[in-house]
C-alpha cells in the first residue's frame, strides 16, 4: 500500500509510535516558530528546561500580533523575546517584517520538514509541502532543546481539485467550500491532503490560503504536493535548492475523498459567528457593509494584494464603508510600493496599516456598534473583532474589494472580466530585519532583559485521590479559545501575566465566571462538542489552571487544547453518553471517586452528580505518557521528573 504526502512526511520524522490511526506517535520537528502573544510563555517554558541552545534546524521568533503597544507591557515582552532568542540560537524577525506565516513561507518553508508553531495556522507552511502544526508554546519550547513532538495519528482526508478557478473567484472560496462541506469539526485527527490536475492552476500563495484555514476545519495539518509551481516560488525567492518533489503515491488510501470542480465554485461568505455558516455571496448582495478589512495570514500575499489594488484603481472607497488594508510581510509591503500599487490603494481610499495581524486578532479596527464587516481572514468568533454585537462575514479579496467600493454585499463576478494580475517572476529579497543570533560560545555575552510585566507561569499540582468540587461553569457546543481567554486591546497585552489575564477568563460566556471561580477556588467545566477549537493559546489552559480548575468535561474536544490542558495538569474527560450532558447544571456538587487512579491507568470514571443524584460515564482517552505528565501534575513537573 503507497503512502500519501503527509504519511510520507511522518514515516522520515518517526521517533516512536506507530502509524495507525489514532494512537499516539512521536515526531522529530526540523523548524519551529513562535510569535509574540505566545512567544513570551514558550521562550520562559525554554529557560525553564535549562537547555542552552535550540536543537532544531531552524526555530524564528516572529513579533506580529502585538504591535502597537499602547503601554510599557509588549514593548517588554518583545525585548525579552528579542534577547532571549539571540542568546539561545533562535532568529528573530522584528515588528515589521510581518506576519508570522507569510514570512516564514516566503523565507523558510522547505518541502518534506516538518515545523511546529506556537500558532494555530502554522499549517499554512502546507502550502509549500511542508507538515506544518499549531501547538501550545510548551510543546514549542520541548521541540527547540530537541524533543519529539506527540500527536494523534491522524486520518486522511483527500479534497480532489478539478478544473480552474473562473474570474473573481478566488483561494478563500475554495476553503470556504471546504468549510461548507465539512464543517468545524470535519477535519478533527486528520490531515487534509490536496491532490488533482486543479493543484497546477493554484500557486503557492493561493495554496498557503486553503492550508491555513484548514486550522478552521479542526484539522491536524493540511497540505499540497510539491511540484513545479513550488518550484517557480521557490526560485521567485531566492531559495530554488530547497525545492524536493513531493507527492502522494498512486495507491495511497485516504480515508475520505471529497471533489470540489473549482470551474463551478462562485464566491462564498462565511456568516457570523462561525467560519462553517457558509453562504454564496449572491445570497446576501445588496445588504449594508459598514467595514472591510483585508490582509491576515490568510489573504495578505503579493497575489492577493495586487488584486485588490487592480480592483481599487481610479476608484473611490463607498463613503459608508472603512476599509483596512495590511500586507502581509515587508517583502510583499515594499514591492507594492515600488511598483506603485499601493498608490493605488491608498488613492482609492484604503487606510493602510503595517504588516501585523492588527484587526484579525481585535488589536485595533473594532467594527461599529452592531456593524457589518467583511474581513478576508480566517475567523469571525462572536466578540474576536473587538465589537460585541459585530456582524463579522469572512470573504475572500475579490468579494471584500467590489463590496467596499459599493458599500454593499457585492458578488464580484458580476462586475465582468477580472484585471489582469501579473506576478512578478522574482521577490524582493531582503532579510534584513531578521536578526541572527550569537554564537554558541557568546552565548553569556547576552542579557535577557525582563519587564515587570513578566509574571511567574503557575504550576499545576497532582490530581485528587477523589475529586469533590463545583460544576463552576456549563458551555455548549464548539466553544473557541477565544471565549476561553479572548484576545484584543484591553487583554493581549497581558499574555505574561496571569493573574491578570484571570480577570477576562470566560468573560465572553459569562463575566462573572473569573469572580466566582476565584471565590470558590475552581471546579470542573463542562463543555459540548468540540471545546477548545480555534487558536493554540496556551494560555485558555494556563489561566484556568490558575482559577483552580481541576478538570474538563466535554461531549469532544479539539486536538491542540486538549494538548495544552494535559500540558498544564487539567484532566480532559469525554461523555461516554453525549446526553447526560442535560443531568448537570451550573453550582451542582460533583464527585468523582478514584479520579487519581482514574487519570494513573483506567479507561473510564464515574461521575456523580450529588446535587441531584445522577450520574455519567467519563471516558479518559490518555497515552501512557499523558497519564504520567497528569500525575505530576502537568509536563513542567514531568520533564523535571524525568531529567532526575
Ligand atoms: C489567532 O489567530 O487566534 C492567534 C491569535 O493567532 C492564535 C494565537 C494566539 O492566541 O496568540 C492562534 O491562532 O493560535
Ligand atoms: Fe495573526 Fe490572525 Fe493569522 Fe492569528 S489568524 S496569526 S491573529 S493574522
């Protein structure tokens, strides 16, 4: 039986495990990233471990998502970050240079590695062939001193592309279509191989697009062969030696197979609050637009960019609608101005911010009370954008550039034949805002410099022989970990700080929970299906630890979260029977007997509702090594454990 990309990828980085799907292997990580909303925690998680140098191939330190410091916090953290990583032999790519994933796949991505990031859409690195995969900053920092990495053996699911993209239709619609067919949980434990003769029409950029929403599918990784297009983009940047065909075997076996004809796809929203509430933008055109932001990891390419700017040329911005743009990287900032498109961008009206994540992540750009914005990034939770009651829509460039000219929901492809796009054949190449670090052996030459921002990380403690606490909070279905700990102006800047950070813990959900949780020194969280999707934040682990939470229990829960819980020593239980989910409410008295021998070797433990005498099967779907890092109360205290 042949191998498809990803099973090829895994079967070269193998340290343990075997590959059958769904037990636990081990991989070797060639590159890793992090950037700085939850760099400041791996890199203190790093010193922690007491390893002098990074062991990886190439690890980068990227500083996109906190960029406009309005107080002395993330300017601190970025100088810590800074020298740290000069000290320990990690590159790092200065604010400005721009976000994190379309640097890194310009500059760094290599076909067959695998990377890990400290960000949820490191998957976009699939564009390029790479395995890329979201993970906590623990699990960064274990990977950096030149630990294996531990996932789930994934399934396989394979999207076949036929045809060619029409005329305004573009790389988010083809995700958004994927988004339609399978929903936020339909690529939970797999990865999401690419493959059919529409792969060619598709270049790296546009791939990068499919492969970082795939983070949206619940997706382990999602990626595309190597072939000539990678290539050509690999030779556009400089780095043509870096080039390895790659492409699964004609007798592969995929689990699932999906064909999306890319001829017959027309442009897509995905409707508030969720990136799977998909709709054909023909559906809404002509409602109100108050807001278009473009840019992200997702749509802020060269390609993307000078669409956009094609389509705003000699054009005026509707007077009702504020439109953002943020290129991607410096690289893809300085060649629009050097060819004048960004001229055209800002003549049409554009506010042009620097290239960071900026509105995606809520730091800045919050929409109007109630407001309509069309954003052409990856996630639209309820309250990310900053504004409570906005009404975020996810569109790609084409749709989100006609409707910010019209001032209402346009469908780009009636606006006739697209302008002509072309790409450049060869990148501006400039590095030099990526600083390298010191050698090994002036390593001590380096002062890693600490604000007083920089809290103690705390550290979780070994379970309960039995547990006896609150049901402190009950959630419903695909809860993100935006609700866990939201991000934005007033929060981000607080991602060293814990204690801090508690204040905002849940409060999307129901802002008395830091109070209450604090008052009565934790509890157990229910949640419903698919708890924890969305970003890799360790921090909707670390905070609830903090407020004393002992336990989760959910109907599933989403890979990189249930990670960072047993990371941090909360133990993750699923309802054996989904429906006894209603025979628990918020402020009843919970018992789990044997919850230590539970998490030390069973499969299964009961829960007992005291306050009304029910009870529910719990399942503990644990490897070896995670009950082992639970007893010590979380994989700080584990790895001390194991170097003794
Ligand atoms: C996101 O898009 O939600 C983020 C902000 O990039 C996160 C990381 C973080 O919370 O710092 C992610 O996707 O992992
Ligand atoms: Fe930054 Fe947004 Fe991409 Fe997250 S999804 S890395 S916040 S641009």
């Amino acid at each position: 039986m042949g191998y498809t990309i990803a099973q090829k990828i895994i079967k070269n980085h193998l340290v343990c495990g075997e590959m059958t799907v769904g037990k636990e292997i081990g991989l070797k990580i060639d590159q890793t990233l992090t950037q700085d909303a939850t760099g400041t925690m791996a890199y203190l998680q790093f010193e922690a471990m007491g390893i002098d140098r990074v062991k990886t191939e190439l690890s980068v330190a990227y500083i996109d998502h906190n960029t406009l410091p309005a107080g002395f916090e993330n300017a601190d953290d970025h100088r810590y970050i800074q020298t740290v990583t000069k000290k320990h032999g990690i590159r790092f790519s200065r604010p400005g240079n721009g976000i994190c994933h379309q640097v890194h796949l310009e500059r760094f991505a290599k076909p067959c590695k695998t990377l890990i990031g400290s960000d949820s859409h490191t998957p976009t690195a699939g564009g390029i062939g790479m395995l890329g995969m979201g993970a906590g900053g623990l699990d960064v920092a274990v990977a950096m001193g030149g630990g294996t990495y531990y996932i789930t053996m994934p399934k396989m699911i394979k999207v076949n592309l036929v045809g060619k993209l029409s005329d305004y239709v573009g790389a988010k619609d083809v995700i958004l279509e994927v988004l339609r067919i399978l929903g936020v949980k339909g690529g939970v434990g797999a990865i999401v191989e690419y493959g059919g003769e529409g792969v060619k029409t598709l270049s790296v950029p546009q791939r990068a697009t499919i492969t970082n929403m795939g983070a949206e599918l619940g997706a382990t990784s999602s990626i595309f062969p190597s072939d000539e297009v990678t290539r050509e983009f690999l030779k556009a940047e400089g780095r043509e030696e870096d080039y390895i065909e790659l492409s699964s075997d004609q007798d592969a076996v995929f689990d699932a197979e999906y064909t999306i004809d890319l001829s017959a796809l027309k442009p897509l929203a995905a409707c508030p609050h969720s990136p799977d509430n998909v709709k054909a933008v023909a559906e809404l055109s002509g409602m109100p637009i108050h807001q278009v932001c473009i840019g992200s990891c997702t749509n802020s390419s060269m390609q993307d960019m000078l669409t956009v700017a094609a389509m705003l040329k000699g054009k005026t911005v509707h007077p009702s609608v504020s439109l953002s743009i943020s290129p991607g990287s410096k690289q893809v900032y300085t060649m629009l101005a050097e060819c004048g498109a960004l001229a055209d961008l800002i003549n049409a009206g554009a506010r042009i911010l620097e290239c960071a994540c900026g509105p995606c992540i809520g730091m800045g750009f919050s929409p109007q009370s109630a407001g309509v914005s069309l954003r052409t990034f990856n996630r639209n939770f309820l309250a990310r954008s900053g504004t409570a009651d906005a009404q975020v829509y996810l569109v790609s460039p084409e749709t989100a550039a006609a409707s910010a000219i019209a001032g209402v929901f346009t469908d780009p492809t009636t606006l006739g034949n697209a302008p002509c796009v072309k790409m450049p054949k060869a990148f501006k190449i400039n590095d030099n805002l990526i600083e390298m670090p010191v050698k090994a052996e002036d390593m001590d030459s380096v002062t890693v410099e600490r604000g007083p921002n920089i809290k103690p990380i705390p550290v979780g403690k070994a379970p309960d022989k039995n547990l006896q606490c609150e049901l402190i909070l009950k959630v419903g279905d695909d809860i993100t970990t935006d609700h866990i700990m939201p991000a934005g102006t007033k929060v981000l800047p607080y991602r060293s700080n814990v204690p801090k950070l508690s204040e905002f813990c849940f409060t999307v959900c129901d802002k008395d929970f830091p109070e209450r949780a604090k008052k009565k020194g934790g509890g157990v969280i229910l949640g419903g299906a698919n708890y924890g999707q969305g970003s890799s934040r360790e921090h909707a682990a670390l905070v609830p630890l903090y407020l004393g939470i002992k336990a989760v229990v959910a109907k599933s829960f989403a890979r990189i979260h249930v990670a960072n819980l047993i990371n941090f020593g909360i133990v993750p239980m699923t309802l054996v029977n989904p429906e006894d989910y209603e025979n628990f409410n918020e402020g009843d008295c919970l018992e789990i007997q044997g919850f230590a021998e539970a998490v030390a070797g069973k499969d299964e433990a009961t829960l007992v509702n005291k306050t009304n005498g029910k009870s529910a099967t719990l399942k503990l779907t644990l490897s070896s090594r995670q009950r082992e890092i639970l007893l010590a109360g979380g994989r700080l205290n584990y790895t001390k454990q194991e170097k003794k």
